[in-house]
C-alpha cells in the first residue's frame, strides 16, 4: 500500500472553511503540516495475542466464593478491580471481534455482570456433579435434558442460573430449541469422561491400570468412555514394564507457535507424529501451513520409509 507520513506541529490551529463541498462554513480544528514523507506500507495480518485473554481472565476465576460474597457488595467491589467487561477485553487484547469471541468460547468464558469470567474447575466440577445426581433422582435422559427443568432444580441447590445454564454450555450441545419451548440439551460423552480424567489426574501420574479402573468408576454408568477421547490431555510413559499416565493438556500451552513448541521439547526431546499432532493442530497463523510449522520449529528423521515420522528440535 502506498502511504505518506505527514508532519505536522503539535500546536491545533483552527480555519473557517468556506466555499467547500467537504465543509459547510464548520469550524475544524487542522495542523499545518511541515513535511510530507512518503513511503510503502505494507498491511500484514497476523494471529491473534489471545494468551493475553487467557491471562487477564485467569487473574480472577468465578468461584463458590464469589456467591457467598454477593451478600457483601463491599467485596465485590474491591474484586471489580480485575474483572473486565467486552471494551476492557478489547482494548487490551489483539484481536478481531470474531477472534475475541472464539477465544472466549474455547476458554468457557462466560459473562456474569457484564464482566466475562472463567469458572474455577472445581466449582464446575460441584455443578456438574449436582446435574449427574438430578438426572439419576429424576430419571432424566442425558441425551434430552429439559432446560428449564435442569436449571430450576439447580437454582435450588443453591447454584447461580447463570451458571447452571453455563454448565450445560460446557459439558453439552443443544438439540432441540425451537421459538416458544425450552431448549433440549445432550451432555457430550467426550467433555464429560475428559472433565473426570482431569480430575483424577489432578494430584498426578497413575499406572494405566489404576487410572483406568478409576475412570471408569468415576463416569456415569450411560457413558462409555474411551481412551482415544484423551487425546491432547495426557502422556503416557513406560518405567520398566508399567505404563504411567499424567496429565499434559493441551489448553494450558501457549498459542504462539515458539512457545508451543519450546514447551514441548522441554516435555519431550522427540514425538511421534500420532503424540504431536493433537497439541498442533489447533495453531493458527496467517500464511503458515502446519506443514509450513513443522518445517520451521522441527526437524523430521525417519529411519525407514515405513516407519512413523519423529520430530526433534530445529
């Protein structure tokens, strides 16, 4: 793009326009300029800063504290100092609109107040938790959940309806929810059984065995879980003739591809394309292929022309 920088004084001066298609006889405030510097602007688009959402969101995550100070306004206030509204997110993150929003969804952002929260995992753990146990007492169907139903019963345990709706936005997908009726929802297998494996996970690494075993206690009895649906959240590790299984999720890496991958090599100095490919797949920049990355962040051995592609350090 052609462009010209103007230079002008730092001093505003006014001039009546008159005669003048742009002007009506306005007053308009104009600098002289002094200089003209022309030059060539090239317009670049480049990926979103949205670890900076990430962070701003995770200095203040909405908690079971958070309802018990609603009764004392005067903490809530002091806690608005890091709370931020749409205008505060957008004045302090670089991103579109459209991007600002994706990355408010993939972080289960949701907005309480006016300001956009992230739920504290063990809060959303407790509401889930209480959704399961309804279901049971009531003998709902997890794949057709009556909104209204299931945010009523838990506003009566004591549960925000803000956040019981908001918990059917995370662990589920809407089916049915046409004008005039109340919106159907089915609980997703997969975010469920992850939310339980994240649990157990939490305190560290397990033997297979064990961690199988209690997972698969852990999740409902009308859900099958798989351990394909942990893609992208665990590692697994061999020590002598046990297996172990840690957490290693990929929604706590950076977004930018540098540090990605710098995290991932700490982890591990060689992967496996099957191991690699669920923590890079959702890297995003404008120009670059995921071909494009690996090429300029890995280097590619591959022994044999039928054996899997490894990938070390550049």
């Amino acid at each position: 793009m052609r462009n010209s920088s103007l230079i002008s004084s730092t001093r505003g001066q006014f001039a009546l326009c008159e005669n003048s298609q742009d002007f009506d006889g306005e007053i308009n405030d104009f600098a002289p300029v002094i200089k003209v510097a022309p030059g060539n602007m090239e317009l670049v688009e480049v990926a979103p800063k949205l670890d900076r959402l990430k962070l701003l969101l995770s200095e203040n995550p909405y908690s079971y504290e958070d309802v018990l100070e609603m009764d004392f306004m005067e903490d809530v206030e002091k806690n608005k100092a890091r709370l931020y509204n749409w205008d505060d997110l957008v004045e302090r993150v670089q991103a579109s609109d459209e991007e600002m929003r994706n990355g408010l969804c993939a972080l289960s952002a949701v907005e309480i107040d006016g300001f956009w929260r992230i739920v504290d995992e063990k809060y959303m753990d407790m509401i889930l938790r209480m959704l399961l146990h309804n279901s049971v007492l009531n003998d709902w169907s997890l794949d057709a959940l009556n909104e209204d139903d299931v945010v009523s019963v838990l506003v009566s345990d004591g549960f925000p309806d803000k956040l019981a709706c908001h918990c059917l936005h995370v662990y589920g997908s809407k089916v049915d929810g046409d004008v005039g009726r109340s919106c159907v929802w089915r609980l997703d297998e997969s975010r469920v059984c992850v939310h339980f494996a994240r649990q157990i996970l939490s305190t560290g690494k397990k033997k297979m065995e064990t961690f199988m075993a209690e997972w698969l206690q852990r999740i409902p009895g009308r859900m099958q879980a798989s351990f394909n649906m942990l893609e992208g959240e665990v590692l697994t590790e061999k020590l002598g003739v046990e297996t172990w299984v840690y957490s290693f999720s990929v929604s706590s890496l950076p977004l930018t591809p540098a540090e990605r991958f710098n995290m991932l090599f700490r982890e591990r100095s060689k992967w496996e394309w099957k191991d690699l490919q669920p923590y890079i797949r959702d890297l995003k920049v404008p120009g670059l292929s995921s071909e494009g990355l690996l090429l300029k962040y890995t280097r590619r051995t591959q022994p044999t022309l039928d054996a899997d592609p490894v990938f070390s350090s550049r």
